[in-house]
C-alpha cells in the first residue's frame, strides 16, 4: 500500500514541484497554503505522512500540529523549510514532528524521509543534527536525568556522521552497525529533544536567533 | 629614602627602560634591589675604582640582564636620556674626576695600570655594541656595518680598545716599548683580519641571505595558495561560462577580491566569530559555483589568524568538491571541541584515487595541506572512485 501524503506549504510552486517529484512513488492525497485550509483537511483526509512548512502565516507548521494532534494522532509529520532557525527547527520538532529536511533535499531523498517517518523512525538533516549536538553539548542542567538530558556516546557519533552529510546507510557502514540501529539511535535523540527538560534546549535555541 | 615598593622588588632583574643614563642596568638594580639609582651609579663609578670592578659588573649585567619591557604607551627616549646635556656631562666628569683624585691622593684603590685599559676598551665594547637596543645587539649586523655612521662607530670603538690593549701591555713592558706593542698589535690584527676577514664576511652575507629567501619562499607560498584559491578558479569558472554576462559577474566578483586581498584587507571572512566565517565562506561559494552547501558548525569560537587559516583551507576543500564533484550539494560540518577544531568537506559525487593526482595540480597539495601544516594543524583526503571525497581538517587549539 502507497504511502498517502498531503502537503503544507505556503508556497504554489514549491507544492507542485513536490506533487510531481512525489507523485510517482507515494500518493499525494491533497495539499492547502495555509493553516486554515490544512488542518480540517488533513482531519478529514487521513493522511499517513504530513510534509508541514515551518514557516506560514497564523502560527506556522507548529498550529498545524498542535490542532490536529488531539483528532488525529497517528498522522505523522514531517517538517519541512529553508529556515535556518534553531528556534523554528527545535520548535516544530518539540510540538512533535518527527523529522525535519531543508527544501534543498533531493527528491529521491524526500522520498525516503517519507518512508522513513512513515516507519516510525526520525529523519535528522545535517542541520538538525547540528543543532542537537550544540543544544546537548554544553554543561548539564542541576537536575540531570541522564535517561532524557545527556546523549550516549554512541548517539553522539551517530549525529556527528549525520551532521558531516552521511547518510543512514553509510552510518551504519562506518560504524559497523545495521541500518536499523541507526535508526534507533536517531528515534532515541528524536524522543530526547521532544522530551527533555533541559531549560536550555529552549533558551538555547532562542539565543541562537539572536547570533 | 631606600623606601621598598612592592612594585619594584620583581624577582627578575631588569634594564630600567625610564630611568637611564647609559644602558639603564643602575637604574634596574635600583629598582630591584630598593634603593635610589643615584646612589648604585656612585657606587658603580666608586667600585670601577677597585681595579675596574665596577665596570665589569656593569659590562657583565648589561649583557645578562633583559631590557625592560616596554610600558603600554611609553616609548623610551633613548637619545635624550643617554646623552646629558653638556652641563650635566661636565658635571658628572668633574665628580668622577674629583672621586678620582681623592682616591689618587689617598693612595686606596688605586691601580692606573688597570682602570685605564679596562676603562678604554669598555668604551670602546660600548661604542661598538650599542647599536639599536638590544635587537642588534649579541648578532654582528652585517648589512648596516658599511653604512657611514656604523663605519665611524667600528672605528672608533676599535681604536678605543686597541688603545685599552696597548696601555695594558705598555704598562707591563717599559715606557719606550710602547711604540713597538702598538705595532705588534696592528701587525697581528692585520694579520688576523686577512686571514679570516673574508671568511667571515662570507658567512654573514650567507646566513642574510639563508634568512631573507626563507621569507620569501613563505611569502610566495601563501601567496600561490591564495591566488590558486581565487584568480585560477575563477578562471576555469570564466572558461566554462557560457554567457557573456555571467563571465563579467565572476570577473568583477574576483577583481573584488583580490583587490581586497592586495590591499590587506578579507573582507569576506573578517567576521570575528568561526561560525560567522564559516557561514559566509558557504554563501560565497555557493554564489561562485551555484552548489548548495550545507554548512554546520557545533560550537564557536573568536575567530585569529590559525582560524581563518582553517577556514580558507576549507574554502578551497568545498570549492575542489563544487569544481571536480560533478554533485551540486557540498556538506560542511565544524566542531569546535575543547582541545581542537574540527572540519568535514564531504560530496557524495565522482570521487577520485587521491594517489594519482597530477601534480601541477595545487589545490590540495598547497591550499588545503600546506596551509593546515603551516598553522599546526593537519588534512586528510580520503575518497574512492564513485564513493564521494571527504576532506578532514584538524587544528588543536592552543589556548586550552
């Protein structure tokens, strides 16, 4: 069975590109350029897999998440932009969305990001392991809770390959590891940055703006 | 009045560069030891009477001891402060003059056949060695000595010693052997001088030389990295350019540049922080080569010159992977760690046997290595045919 993907995005010529590179592999159940049409769309139409813009009028990706969630909590989504915020990208995966991709990512990529989140599993760019790495790097929080504040060692070197533009297959050849336990690894970092109290995570983002 | 500052009582001594009437050593030990500087020079001028102690001490601390760092500010007046005033000059001469007849008269101390040699060829060292502070100073400086002013200085110094040497020995022989010392001497520094005169010249133009086209092979190093960075790529960019326009934009674009360059200037990467440089050396190329490169830096750090070396090294890394990658997406990832600053160029495109890269071609052997080794850090290439290439960049951090 195809995947069914509806596509958010503020931007006509970027949902038509995405609708024919797409359209080949995955099904394309609709599309909508703001977060008034989406959110009654994606309720009513289903959707595996929501490829969510970071960046739109009344309250971007992240009111679209936050309204559909309640009705619908097995859509998953997928974020999606240019923005190079880490307040943004941190943002929209803590309300969360289960991957972020840069628009520059290549259609045979997209695809398998789709699959990917369909899957269960996170999909990290170099960007987003970037800031994760920066985010989890400095010094620990007062009260640590080691399960959820602090990367293992070898989540650690997954990022690191992630953030140098490997992709989860040379990761796993590098590291000498199945495909799938990158993946694990990856979800495991995915349900940290959701799921942390780390008060810098936010603040961090947020002073990251200010650079 | 031997008032003790706890400013002044420095474990090290010190040549006074503010209080000085000749090489500042009275005025250090003054402010070493606690006490006025007036009083260690009479004690200096009263001691040279002890068979010229004094003055070898003196000699002796001038060359051990450092001269004074220079205070924010401050430049020393050398001139003003070595030379006295000529009424200040004649006074000083009639007190040692007056010490020295007291002393003379009092029959203490006193041994003309050695304060005066010793007195005359310290003059004469003097002369001869205080040239320009303490750079000069320990080296012969060859390339000045034929110059008019260093000419009279030898000369004199050298007449001033030679005299010291034959006051020396003319006290110990008698009175009318004096003329035939004098010539033994000349005789035998003549002698001296033409047999290892040119030698030595020799090996001092040699070692000038040795120093001057170190420089200059570093210099022209730098420079052929810089200029393969910018003028020979743009080139190749020119000759691929099919529009008579976009030719004019790169070439205005490098005019740009490597005016900047000419001029001392970098404008493109004068950001003061690493990830502001790294993020405008992406944007550049990306404009230069229309790739994409994704740039992700960990960390940060106040960009210095090994930085920007680490960045220009891996300018020419993302633009080797633009030029021969045959992909149009360059990831660039920058870890800032405790002790060191990581940098990953990597391409999924072509790839290639790094063992067989011809070598007229310079990028990486001078750009990225050459330039990585000169500022203490280290590169790697690693790539296969059809596998993409990987440039690794490692620089400790030397601060930690």
């Amino acid at each position: 069975m195809t995947i069914r993907v509806f596509i958010v995005d503020d931007h006509e010529l970027f949902r038509s590109g995405v609708r024919n590179e797409l359209g080949r592999n995955l099904e394309i159940v609709g599309d909508a350029g703001t977060v008034e049409e989406a959110v009654p769309a994606i309720v009513d139409l289903r959707p595996d897999v929501v490829l969510l813009d970071v960046h739109m009028a009344g309250g971007g990706g992240r009111a679209v998440i936050d309204a559909v969630r309640s009705e619908r909590p097995d859509v998953k989504f997928l974020a999606l932009s240019v923005s190079d915020a880490a307040e943004d990208v941190i943002g929209i995966i803590r309300s969360g969305a289960r991957g972020y991709v840069t628009k520059s990512i290549s259609a045979e990529e997209l695809s398998s990001a789709v699959q990917r989140v369909h899957d269960g599993d996170a999909v990290f760019s170099p960007r987003l392991a970037g800031f994760v790495l920066d985010a989890f790097g400095g010094d620990a929080p007062q009260h640590l809770d080691p399960e959820l504040d602090l990367l293992s060692r070898r989540e650690r070197e997954v990022l690191r390959y992630i953030a140098r533009g490997y992709t989860y297959k040379e990761v796993a050849h590098e590291l000498h590891i199945s495909v799938k336990t990158v993946e694990t690894h990856v979800s495991a970092v995915l349900r940290k940055l959701q799921l942390s109290s780390r008060y810098e995570l936010t603040r961090w983002a947020a002073d990251r703006r200010l650079v | 009045m031997a008032q003790v500052d706890a400013r002044h009582t420095a474990p090290r001594l010190e040549r006074s560069r503010r209080d000085r009437w000749v090489a500042g050593v009275a005025g250090g030990i003054g402010h070493h030891i606690g006490v006025q500087a007036s009083l260690v020079r009479v004690a200096f001028v009263v001691l040279s009477f002890a068979a010229g102690f004094g003055l070898v001490v003196y000699i002796l601390t001038w060359l051990l001891a450092p001269l004074e760092a220079e205070v924010d500010g401050f430049e020393a007046p050398p001139r003003r402060i070595r030379l006295p005033s000529a009424g200040r000059a004649i006074g000083i001469g009639l007190v040692i003059a007056g010490v020295l007849a007291l002393l003379w008269v009092a029959g203490l101390w006193f041994d003309g056949n050695f304060v005066w040699p010793i007195l005359l060829a310290a003059i004469g060292f003097g002369v001869l060695w205080a040239r320009g502070g303490d750079a000069g100073r320990g080296r012969w400086n060859l390339e000045t000595l034929g110059t008019p002013l260093s000419f009279t200085r030898f000369a004199i110094g050298a007449v001033l010693i030679l005299a010291g040497m034959g006051v020396f020995l003319a006290a110990r022989t008698s009175l009318e052997g004096v003329g035939n010392v004098l010539l033994a001497m000349v005789v035998a520094i003549v002698g001296a001088a033409l047999l290892a005169g040119p030698w030595v010249w020799g090996m001092g133009r040699q070692l000038v030389e040795e120093r001057s086209s170190r420089v200059r092979t570093e210099e022209r190093a730098e420079m052929a990295a810089h200029l393969h960075d910018s003028v020979l790529q743009t080139l190749a960019l020119i000759q691929r350019a099919k529009e008579p326009r976009e030719m004019a934009s790169l070439a205005r674009t490098q005019e740009r540049e490597l005016r900047a360059w000419l001029y001392g200037r970098a404008p493109e990467l004068a950001g003061v922080r690493l990830r502001d440089a790294i993020d405008s050396m992406a944007g550049r190329i990306e404009r230069q080569h229309q790739v994409s490169v994704e740039a992700v830096v960990v960390g940060d750090a106040e960009m210095d010159d090994r930085l920007r070396g680490l960045v220009n090294a891996c300018a020419e890394a993302v633009a080797n992977a633009a030029v021969h990658s045959g992909t149009t997406a360059i990831s660039v990832y920058v870890e800032v760690e405790d002790d060191a600053v990581n940098a990953y160029v990597r391409d999924q495109g072509a790839g290639f046997d790094p063992d067989v890269v011809p070598a007229d071609r310079r990028g990486i052997a001078d750009s990225i290595v050459g330039r990585m080794e000169r500022h203490g850090g280290s590169a790697a290439v690693i790539s296969r045919p059809g596998a993409g290439t990987e440039v690794v960049l490692k620089l400790p951090r030397r601060d930690s």
